[in-house]
C-alpha cells in the first residue's frame, strides 16, 4: 500500500512539474498550416510501402462582430492525402483449387482436356485516401492550452488497387465431365482497382499542447467516434474456383473510430512533424498509417523573410 502511495505522489510532483512547461496560448485565432511529408509503416521496409502524404489545414476562432477577445467556438477543416495499411491486409497469399483451360480458345465441351490446378495467390493491397472534412469545435478548458470537444463530418475517397500473382503448385490433366464444371482460362498477373466513397459523423475530443525550450515542441492529439455508411476494410478473400480475390461489402450504417495524433517542433514556419493515424470499425484490423516530414505554417512563414 505505501509503495502504491508513493508512486501515486511522484507521479502527481512530475505531472505538476510538467505542466509549468506548459505555455497558454491566450491569442489563438487561426492557423493555416500545409504539410508535405513520407508516408510509411513502421512493420514493412520494402521501397513499395512508401507513399506520400499531404495536409492542408485551416483552423480558425469564431468571433462576433464588434467583439476583439477570442471566442470558444472554433472551426477546423481540410484534406488529408494519405496511404493506409493493416496486419495481413497489404500483402498475403492463399491457395485453392482451379480448372484451367489451356488457351483462351480451348473448347469447354465435355470430352475435351482441360488442367486440375492447385494454385497459390500472392497478393498486395495499396490503399491510397483523400479526406475532405469540417470539424466544429467548443474549447471547454485552456488552462493546459487547448482542450476542446469538436463534431466531425467528412467524405472519405478511397482507392484500392490490388495486384495478384497466381503461381502454380501442382497439376493434372483431366477430361471435361458431362455435367457442367466451372471453366476458364487463367490469367497469372491480375490487377484491379476499386474505389470508395464514405460518409462519417461523429465527435470527439482534440487537445493541443505547446511546451516551451530548445525544440519548442506541440503535441496534437484528437479522437472521434461516430457512424458511417461503409466499413472500410481493404482485406481480400480467396473464391471457390477460377475467381480472383475479392472484397466482402458490407452496406448499412457501422460506427467507427478515428485517431490522429502528432509531434511538431514549432520553429518559425516552418517545422519538422512526426505524426500517424488509425482508422476502424471495432471489428476488423484497424487501419493505421505514420508520416514524417514538414508542416509549413502559413500565417508565420513570413516571419522568415524579414
């Protein structure tokens, strides 16, 4: 029970230490930020997983006419280019059984030859987004900078492209029965796209903190749960026989979770950013995704010219 104590007090002395680190920011009133970076997953160090990732944020206080000081209503929105991923969802492979016509232009009679093929499919799944929002915010605490509850509305364009390489493990010669079977001829390379559009709603909360020294860091963090009128979730699924994989659809109303969260060191201007992202349903893998680069804070970038 001491030990318990203890720790209980240390933590509440460096949390109480740590918060007089913490600058106020009295004057906010907009920013408009433009952010370029790599986007990246910690779990895959191939060239392919590589992607770009593009910000374009404007937040800015409500005010009444005639009013000077600050308000506590804000408004936060933007487009968000960014590449997702997920466990076992951007690359994986099955197998199953296939039969194959010889040609293109093998005859499917029966009493004619066809191929019983046992067949394995490597596939790879890039899931690229652009996200359109608008997020109205209440500040209901400052005395740590800035807390706020906000509601979120966006539109989610996703566009998934697949690509699927069919490698051949065994196979038989057969002769095609009277009863009909599923035939076809089968293509080794296949390559889709298929896109989405999604509608989500929600709120949450979005604080942001600023703590004063050398790096001059902010720290972002936001959370939102709602609904939405699809489930993305780009993971692929084997068919029974001479198919691709595909996607499971799933229409109707889901909820949903979103979590963005960042580092920046504020320098004038322009500044270093290490941020990611997840995204999910509360029922499949949550998709996630990290970027690295530079946000270019408009309002102050001509600060460096003077």
């Amino acid at each position: 029970m001491k030990t318990i104590i203890s720790f209980i007090l240390v933590f509440l002395i460096h949390y109480f230490e740590a918060q007089k680190k913490i600058s106020l920011e009295k004057n906010e009133e907009y920013e408009f930020i433009y952010t370029n970076a790599i986007n990246f997953d910690f779990g895959n160090s191939k060239k392919e997983s590589l992607g770009y990732f593009g910000h374009i944020n404007y937040f800015f206080n409500i005010k009444k006419k005639g009013i000077l000081e600050n308000s506590k209503h804000y408004i936060n929105t933007g487009i968000i280019k960014s590449n997702y991923y997920a466990s076992e969802v951007n690359e994986g492979s099955f197998k199953q059984f296939d039969n194959v016509l010889e040609t293109p232009f093998s005859s499917n009679e029966s009493g004619e030859k066809y191929i019983k093929e046992y067949n394995q499919y490597d596939y790879s799944v890039k899931l690229s987004t652009y996200s359109v929002y608008l997020q109205y915010l209440w500040k209901f605490i400052d005395n740590y900078n800035s807390l706020y509850i906000h509601a979120h509305g966006e539109m989610l364009i996703s566009n998934i492209k697949t690509s699927v390489q069919i490698k051949n493990l065994d196979k038989v010669e057969s002769t095609i029965p009277q009863n009909p079977i599923k035939l076809s001829y089968l293509d080794r390379d296949i390559s889709y796209t298929k896109q989405n559009i999604g509608a989500y709603f929600g709120i949450g909360a979005t604080a942001k903190f600023n703590f004063d020294g050398v790096t001059k860091l902010r720290y972002f963090f936001q959370c939102t749960t709602g609904i939405s009128n699809t489930q993305l979730n780009p993971k692929l699924y084997p068919q029974d026989q001479n198919q691709p994989p595909s996607y499971v659809e799933k229409n109707g109303v889901a909820p949903f979770f979103l979590i963005h969260s960042y580092f920046e060191n504020r320098i004038n201007g322009l500044n270093l950013i290490l941020g990611g992202q997840m995204r999910g349903n509360f029922s499949n893998a949550p998709l996630y995704m990290f970027y690295l680069g530079v946000n270019t804070n408009l309002d102050k970038l001509e600060t460096l010219f003077k």
